[in-house]
C-alpha cells in the first residue's frame, strides 16, 4: 500500500478491497515508527483521523465517487485546521489551536480526504532546509544526514518516505518546489490567485501561494483539483470558470517549444545536477519537444528583490505575534513594552528575527524608496522578462536548485548561503507563475535531482501535461529511498 | 505684536455601516466586550480583509457632496505600530492615493459666510479600545471597535479661530449626519472626533509657524476650549522668547488644558507600504452616477426652495431645514395644505412647526418621524385655525391634546365645543356685555391708553372661552366705542 498512487489508492477504496479505516492505521502506524526517523510531523491526533477515515467510510458505503474520499493526506502545519494544533513550525504558536479551517483544509475536508497530521517546516516558512523549525530539524530520507529542502521538508519527507500519498505545502521564494527536488518527489505551485490563502498563515502575502505534493504528476492533478477555486475571503483569491487540471495529462508533447533559460545554465549548478538535467533535456527531445533558448536577462536580480520584499512583507504580518491575544507571552515581564520585547525576542526564532529586522528596515522612513520601491518596480521587470520569453516557447524548463540535498548544518551558519538555494525558484514567485518540480535522476550519492517546469498563467495544465508524458517514459519518480521495500 | 492663529482640523467620522470594513461582524455600539471582534478583527493566524462595499458608497457620497475629487484609483496600506488595542500590529489605511481628493465646505460664522477647502479623505479602519479605569492596576482591551469603517476627513489649515474651527467642526457634523446621512454623530459615543492642528504667526506673514496637534476631541465645546487654551500657550511662549516644539497633545477638560503627549524625537515611523492583501480600490463612472443618483437632495437646497418657492424667511428655512427627519416631516405638512385658499398658511405653519411643534418634540426627545401626531393631523390643525373653525388659542390647547393623545383634531374640537363662535349676533352680545361692565377700561381707553382696549378683549375672549374670533372681537369693540 505504500507506494500507491492517490489514483491506485482511489480504485482500491472504491473497489471495497480496502476501507479508509485500514487505510488510516496503515499509515499513521508507519507515522508512528517512522517519526523519531524523520521528525516529518509535528502533530498526531489518531482520533480525529480516524473519526474522518470512519466518515469517510460511510460517504463510500453511500456510494459517493468523488476522487478523494478516503485518501490520507497531510497539511503543513501553516494551514489553520480547526481543533488542531497549529504551529507554523514557531515556539510562538507552540499552544494555539486553530478555531477554524483553513480554506484549502475545508476543500479537502469536503472531498472527504483523512487527515493524518500536520507536517514539520521552517519557522514562518522562513527556511530552504527545515532546520530553522522550533520542533527540530527534518531529516532526508535519502539520506537522513542531509536537509529535506524548506521550508515545507516535512511536508516532502513525508511523501518521499512514504507517510501519506499526498501532502500541501506553501511556496513563497521556492519552498514547494526545492523540497521536491531534494526529496525526491513532485510538487506544484499554482499562479498565484489559484488557491486561496485564507487561514494559510500569512508570510509574504504578495508572494505565498498553497500546493500539493505526490508522487506523480497525476496526482498532483487530482489535488489541484480540489485546492483550487475561488475564495471570498481572499482578496486576492482569483474567480476564474474552474478548470480540470488533469484533462490535458494524456496529449502528446511533440512540438511543444521548450525554453530553457540561457541565465539557467550558467555556472552555479553541481554537476550531479547538470548532467540530470541534460539528461531530463534528452528525454524530452526524444518526445519530439523543441528546445528553445531564451533569455531572462534581470534574473541576477530576483534573490535581492526577493530578500527585500518578502522580509518588508513579513515583517508587518508577524506584527500580530505580540503575546496579547494568543500564542505565546513571556513569562515575566516589567510593562507593555517589556512584554513585547521579551515575548517576540523569545519566542521567534533567530531566522524570523533576522528577517524582521531585514523587513523593518526597507521600509523605514529615509530607505523606502531605496530599497522597497525599487524593488516593487524591479519585480516588474522580471515579471515582464518572462512574458517576453513566453512569446517564444511553449513552458521553461531548468534545474530548480542548484545542488542536491546538503547536510544539516551545512549552510546554517551562512544566511545568504541559504538564500542561494532558491535562485532559481524565486523568480516565478516574484512573476506569480506558475511553477513545479519533478524527479529527473540522481547525482553521484544518489542523492535526487528535480526538474523545474514553468509555465506561463494558469498553464498548470499544460505543465501536468508535459510532467505526465515524461513520467510515461521514464522511472525517476517511482524510486524508492533506500531501506523502503515496496 | 498681532498674531494670526491658523488652524487645520481632522476628523475621524464612523461610516453608519451595519458590519465592519473588513469582516462581517456588527458595528453596532455599547455590545459586552469582545463580542463583536470576528476572527478578522481578532487577528488571528491566517485571516484576511474583504473591503465592505457599504464604506466606499458612504466616501463617495461624502465625496459628491463636497464637491471633491473622487479617485477612480486608490490604495489601501499598512500604517505599522504595535499597541494592544491595535491586534494586526497595523491600521489598515489609505496614504499616497486616498480614495477623495480636495472638496470645499462651507460655513457660517457669525454674519460671514466662509468656505473651508478640504485637503483629502480617506477610508480606514478603526482600532478597539483601551480602558484604563474599572481595571485593577491592568488595561482592558475590547475589540468590539476593532475594524468599525472610518473615513478620515481632513482640512486645509484654513480656519482662523476656534469660532470658525467649531463652526466648521458644527457644519461637517450637520453635512454627514443630516444631510447625507453616513455617519450617526453620536460623539460621546465617538463616532466623530476631532484633532487640531494649531500653529500661530505675526499677523501678515504668509510662513506657517509650527504646529502643535491635539487629539481626540469629542465635544464642540472641548474643541474650542483646547484651541483657545493652545494658542494662548503658543502666543505666550513665542512672546516669551521661546518655540514652539512640533508635538501631539492632549486636552484635559478638568484642568482646561493642553498637555503633551509625544514629542517629534518620539515621532512614530509608520513605514506605509501598500496592503498586499487588497487590491487597489477601483471606482467606476456607473458606481459614482449611481450614488449620485441614490442621494437625496442636500439640506442647503431644500432651505433655499423653502425661501424661493414657499416664500419663507431666510431665519425660519435654516431652522426648519437643520435636519432631515424636521424638513421632510414639514414637507409631508405641506403637502396637505391649501395656500391658494388660505393665503399666508404654508409661512405660518412653517413658524409654528420650529415654534410650539418642535418645543413639544424636543420635551419629548422625539424625532419628527416619530411624532404621535402625523402631518395630515397637524396639516388639519392648521387649517382649522385658517378656515375660522377655531381660535389661535384653542390651536395651543387642541396641539397639547393632541400630544398627550388625547384624540383627533376634529374629534376634539367636538368633545370640547371648540368651534369658534362666527356668528356676529352672538359675540356682538358679549361685547356689550362686557362694555357696560367695564366703565373704567372703556374710559381709559378713551383717555388713550392702548392697554386698556387689551383688557377688554382679554374680558371677551375669557367669556366665550376662548371660542371668539380675536379679529372679529376687536373689530366690534372698535367700531362701539368708537375708536
């Protein structure tokens, strides 16, 4: 059962040869052993899953077919889930439970999925490798010395090790997409607008957006389906006539004009990285893809701009961790001000902090116009370098990181070391593109590579399209991490 | 040395929105506590704002009616600070692109009409409140304000008193609660509060001098104590030899003074940069004709319909027209009157209506809307008087009456008999009477004394009840005594 896809899964239950009740134990039991491995989770409730795997049961019994129903799933612990523990990966809400759904949670919740948990990840979603998190570290399981990716590891670790079949995440500067690629697995980050971000604890609003992670492209398909769509409660949600993200998975790619970035393929990628991806290149020219190169001449850019806007934004949004209504407050302290330090100095953590800091900066009085206004209109300016691209090909393809999975502690002690692993998932962010990651290979440790596709708005389904036919042709996303039998 | 003492007001007035700016909770006042703060408004992980459409008609009404830029395009941003009564840790505002730009009101001081221009308006939200008392040694927070719509109106430092500031403050109030009806004035309740801007300069000088803040003003008559108390402390300083410091201050109502409350060291840096969870606030050619046309017809052009086409004076059209809920329940009169028959109806209707009518409302503390007597009844009640059914006095007691419920106009003028007494043959009986016994009047009068003819009419009028025709009594007692 571990390695079935949401899909097999979906005709095992519908088939009776498996209820949602075995389904649950199954996995919460392999949860159970696995967490001390991967530290993937934060928080257990069996209760409350297998109330909803018994619900879900019964919505089987009454012969519902929709696509979900009974599928585990895990939510990474920034979505709010009413009645659970939610932490974002901070000390600050070490105590809050959430008193409503999210509104990508209440989807699944609809569609009768199971949850499971809810997953490890940077503090705030402020990380690259998941060590930043109050609750520890998460471990690769490719190797369980090395980083998953951030800031939603738990969230890839769990599907890599098999957890769950399926998993959300949140990407701002990459943390979707970088994940997959060190763990081994897929995942999606949608245009943004897609998925609403009501209850999704907000860090960078102009730039957060909710995806899925799965072992293959298909079903990545099937949970887009049902996180996606329209939310009043967001602003910034988009009313679009809703889509099905799989419809297009079995079209033929031959002719299909493959950008590939000239900026891409500079030098700063490992060689384990490059050879994969040359690889991946070669299997889509033999599915009759036509290689294009292209140019997105700001992207020297993206990583500054990013780091001026996303830290400006954060800071504003975690104005509310005050110790005054919920979450934590400091023990002991001398007046308002006093609480205020001691309760924000002790309970974020030193990345947040920096971040902050970094936030508050741009945009105080004297340095707004250097830095934040500068860099809204540089965000511009990228945005537009991929329309421009997007005239000559059909989707872009590159590596989406620079290196396979680096050890704990590796880049921990240097900031801007860390923010180098997101050069090349950035700029779709900062464009609002849409963007994904699949398995292409392995460098010489074995150590997984990930393909980014990116496309141009609301192109999802062309990219699943694209990701499905290679996953056809070839086996990358089917390995397994060493040690797991099928 | 003359100075000149230049003033800028800005005022927070609370749009009458039935929920909040940007959440679904109720904004309705004096609720336990904490009991009308939503998620939203709590600031809880993960929320967001949904702008309430209800706020942007009430600004664009403002808008119109003061003559004003209306923004096609405006920007909601982030005002940063930390406070408990604050729960995002910031005030979801407008800077750079308000959504009302200019405008002018105008204003009457005195004998002199003035007119303020406006600098700008824009929408924000309110923060909840702080209590300091009923606590042990602890503020209270309630968050149930959290959120409410505001819409900050602020003015060129065009005024040069507190009289003008106040009738400014005076005519703004009037325009937003009467007149286009956004916002219910209620200012203890603070749905509309002042800050002064006040700096002082010699008297010719085009420079401004530094000026000084006071906040949260919440009565008329505060703000003209604070800004005489403040220039005065500004005057005396300069001339003093020395300057005034750029400072927010407070006025305290028990001591009568301004006290200072941050110093421009300790100037706060708001670090504004636009919402990103909330696009920019668009405003369409249809939206505006439709609240142009939703609008009722401003207060100033009724008064002057009332003086051009009803013929009333100036003084009794201000009077009749200083709210909505007045004007429209003497429209409603009007319709039911007949001037073509009764000449002169409508102008004393108008008179009695801000006279006895309005006396009797007030004791009662009721709106005009809410008169236990409609206006086809006080319509009737007019006309009875001109048509001669009854007397000037009778309509005094008959209004009581009809106060206290006591029944219908033409019901009580059958229960108590006051049908005036016309026939000539009658009253002419009774000012004989009451000539021969009064001698000594009827000779006073004929010496001359104007006082003494009063008496005697007082006489007749005392002995028909007061069912005579006044007009009619002096005419007979005229014409027998030969006067």
């Amino acid at each position: 059962m571990l390695n079935l896809t949401i899909k097999q899964l979906r005709a095992e239950l519908a088939a009776k040869r498996v209820s949602s009740i075995e389904v649950a134990r199954y996995f919460l039991q392999r949860i159970g052993t696995l967490q001390p491995v991967y530290n993937a989770l934060i928080s257990i409730d069996e209760e409350k899953s297998l109330a909803q795997a018994r619900a879900a049961d019964r919505l089987i019994a009454a012969g519902s077919a929709s696509p979900l129903i009974g599928i585990p799933i895990l939510h990474k612990d920034i979505f709010c889930a009413k009645g659970w523990r939610t932490t974002c990966g901070s000390k600050m809400l070490a105590d809050f439970v959430a008193p409503y759904d999210a509104h990508v949670v209440e989807r699944f919740n609809v569609a009768g999925a199971v949850v499971l948990g809810k997953t490890n990840m940077d503090e705030f979603a402020m990380g690259s490798s998941n060590e930043t998190s109050f609750y520890g570290a998460v471990k690769n399981p490719w190797d369980v010395e090395r980083v998953p990716g951030g800031s939603s590891g738990g969230s890839a670790a769990a599907v890599a090790a098999r957890l769950a079949p399926a998993a959300t995440g949140t990407d701002t500067g990459g943390s979707i997409r970088q994940p997959a690629a060190l763990s081994g697995v897929c995942g999606l980050k949608p245009t943004y607008g897609v998925c609403s971000r009501y209850g999704m604890i907000a860090f960078a609003s102009s730039l957060d957006q909710a995806g899925p992670f799965a072992k293959t492209a298909e079903d990545l398909a099937l949970l887009l389906n049902t996180m996606a769509g329209f939310d009043a409660r967001d602003s910034t949600s988009l009313e679009r006539t809703p889509e099905d993200y799989a419809r297009n998975l079995g079209r033929p790619v031959n002719g299909l004009r493959i950008g590939l970035p000239k900026e891409f393929f500079t030098a700063g990628m490992d060689s384990g990285v490059a050879q994969a991806i040359e690889t991946a290149l070669a299997e889509f020219r033999k599915l009759g893809c036509e290689p294009v190169e292209v140019s997105l001449p700001n992207m020297k850019l993206a990583v500054p701009v990013y780091y001026v806007l996303a830290p400006a934004e954060a800071s504003s949004n975690l104005a509310r961790y005050d110790g005054v209504r919920y979450g934590y407050r400091a023990p002991e302290y001398a007046d308002l001000t006093d609480m205020y330090k001691k309760t924000r100095a002790q309970g974020f953590g030193a990345e947040v902090k920096r971040r902050i800091l970094i936030g508050t900066y741009v945009l105080s009085h004297g340095y707004y116009d250097a830095y934040y206004l500068q860099a809204q209109k540089l965000r511009h300016l990228i945005a537009d370098d991929f329309v421009a691209a997007f005239k000559q090909c059909d989707v872009i393809l590159g590596p989406t990181a620079p290196t396979t999975a680096f050890k704990l502690g590796e880049k921990s002690a240097d900031p801007v070391q860390m923010y180098l692993s997101d050069i090349y998932t950035i700029p779709a962010n900062l464009a609002g593109l849409p963007a994904m990651s699949i398995p292409c290979g392995f460098d010489d440790k074995g150590l997984p590579v990930g393909l980014q596709i990116i496309g141009d708005y609301f192109a999802e389904a062309r990219m699943l399209n694209i990701a499905h036919q290679y996953q056809q042709a070839t086996d990358w996303h089917a390995r397994l991490p060493p040690g797991m039998k099928e | 040395m003359k100075w000149e003492i230049v003033i800028g007001l800005e005022t927070h007035v609370q749009l009458s929105t039935a929920s909040k700016i940007f959440s679904g909770a109720p904004t309705a006042f004096g609720a336990v506590p904490n009991t009308q703060a939503s998620a939203v408004d709590i600031a809880l992980p993960g929320v967001l704002p949904v702008l309430n459409k209800g706020a942007v008609e009430r600004a664009i009404r403002f808008g119109l009616a003061v003559n004003a830029t209306i923004n096609r395009r405006s920007v909601f941003a982030r005002k940063n600070y930390f406070y408990p009564d604050l729960p995002k840790g910031y005030q979801i505002s407008q800077y750079e692109l308000p959504i009302i730009s200019g405008g002018k009101l105008n204003i009457v001081v005195g004998e002199q009409q003035k007119t303020v221009r406006l600098t700008r308006a824009h929408l924000e939200e309110d923060a909840g409140k702080s209590l300091h008392e009923n606590f042990q040694e602890v503020t209270g927070i309630d968050l149930n304000r959290a959120g409410t719509p505001l819409l900050e109106i602020v003015s060129e430092p065009d005024m040069r008193s507190a009289v003008e500031a106040v009738a400014y403050a005076k005519a703004l109030h009037r325009l937003v609660v009467e007149d286009i009806e956004i916002c219910d004035g209620n200012m203890q309740e603070g749905s509309f509060r002042c800050d002064a801007n006040v700096s002082v300069r010699p008297f010719g000088s085009d420079k401004l001098g530094t000026r000084c803040e006071i906040k949260n003003l919440n009565s008329f008559r505060f703000l003209e104590r604070a800004i005489e108390f403040e220039t005065q402390r500004q005057i005396d300083l300069i001339e003093d030899g020395g300057t005034v410091v750029q400072e927010t201050r407070l006025y305290d109502p028990d001591r009568d003074e301004t006290r200072s409350m941050r110093s421009k060291e300790d100037a706060m840096d708001y670090r504004y940069f636009p919402d990103p969870d909330l696009p920019p606030l668009v405003v369409s050619e249809e939206e505006i004709n439709r609240v142009h046309s939703q609008m009722p017809q401003p207060l100033d052009a009724i008064r002057t319909n009332y003086e051009s086409k009803l013929k009333i004076t100036a003084n009794t059209a201000a009077l009749l027209t200083t709210s909505r809920d007045k004007a429209g329940f003497f429209d409603k009169t009007v319709s039911e009157l007949d001037p073509l028959t009764f000449p002169g109806i409508v102008e004393a209707t108008a008179n009695a209506t801000i006279g006895e009518f309005s006396g009797f409302m007030n004791s009662a503390k009721l709106e005009f809307s809410k008169s236990p007597i409609t206006p086809r009844e006080w319509a009737k009640l007019q006309t009875r008087v001109a048509d001669g059914t009854i007397s000037e006095k009778s309509r005094k007691d008959l209004l009581k009456a009809m106060f206290a419920g006591e029944g219908s106009v033409d019901e009580l003028i059958e229960k108590r008999g006051l049908t005036q007494i016309s026939d000539v043959a009658t009253v002419e009986k009774i000012v004989d009477r009451i000539i021969a016994a009064n001698p000594k009047s009827v000779e006073e009068f004929k010496v001359g004394k104007e006082k003494a003819f009063n008496a005697l009419v007082g006489q007749v009028m005392k002995a028909t009840q007061g069912r005579a025709n006044p007009a009619q009594v002096n005419e007979l007692l005229k014409k027998k005594l030969g006067g």
